[in-house]
C-alpha cells in the first residue's frame, strides 16, 4: 500500500513527475518494495544496477533527493505509518544519498 501511494504521490508532485513520467510502474514498484524491505531488515533482496548505475542518467540534485524524502514522509504519513518508524525506514535510506545525487 505504501509504494502504490508512494507512486502515486511521485507523478502527482511537479518536481518528482519529470524523473518517473517514463518508468514501468509495476517494475518500479516492484523495484521500491524489495528494497525497502532489503533496507528494513528483509527478508526481500532487490536485484538488478546498483542506486549509481539506476540514476546515471539523470542529473540528480541534493533538492531532488530532499523532495523524494518530502513526498516518501507524506506517504507514510497518509498510511498512517508511525513517525518513529518513519525516522528509522528515512535513517536506514539516508545513505543512499551518495549513490543517487550525482549533480553539485
């Protein structure tokens, strides 16, 4: 539920849309859900590129990444997910920062 309003969120928000409007949904939330379950402790594995080799091609910005982290807190704020967990899943993703922002 929460990757199906993740999406959601993601093509409805003018800043996100222009990263996603071309994706494969169900691949993509496929893609989200294996590795928020990998990052939370699995059992889930994600498969496939690394997080630099996926965002390569695209000029990812530090306010890109910020605004991912905005509309991900507004999902899980809308499937009423815990803050407290909410700070553990943003803590455990944080790091990912360094593989997917590849513009300064």
């Amino acid at each position: 539920r929460l990757m199906d309003d993740f999406v959601t969120r993601l093509l409805a928000d003018p800043r996100m849309e222009p990263f996603f409007r071309d994706s494969e949904l169900k691949e993509l939330k496929q893609g989200l859900v294996a590795q928020f379950c990998e990052v939370a402790g699995g059992p889930c594995r994600r498969e496939g590129k690394n997080m630099a080799k996926v965002h390569e091609a695209q000029d990812i910005t530090r306010s890109d990444f910020n605004a991912l982290v905005e509309v991900l807190q507004q999902s899980m704020d809308a499937q009423g997910i815990a803050f407290s967990a909410q700070n553990r899943l943003l803590a455990q993703l944080a790091p990912m920062h360094r593989e997917i922002v590849n513009k300064h």
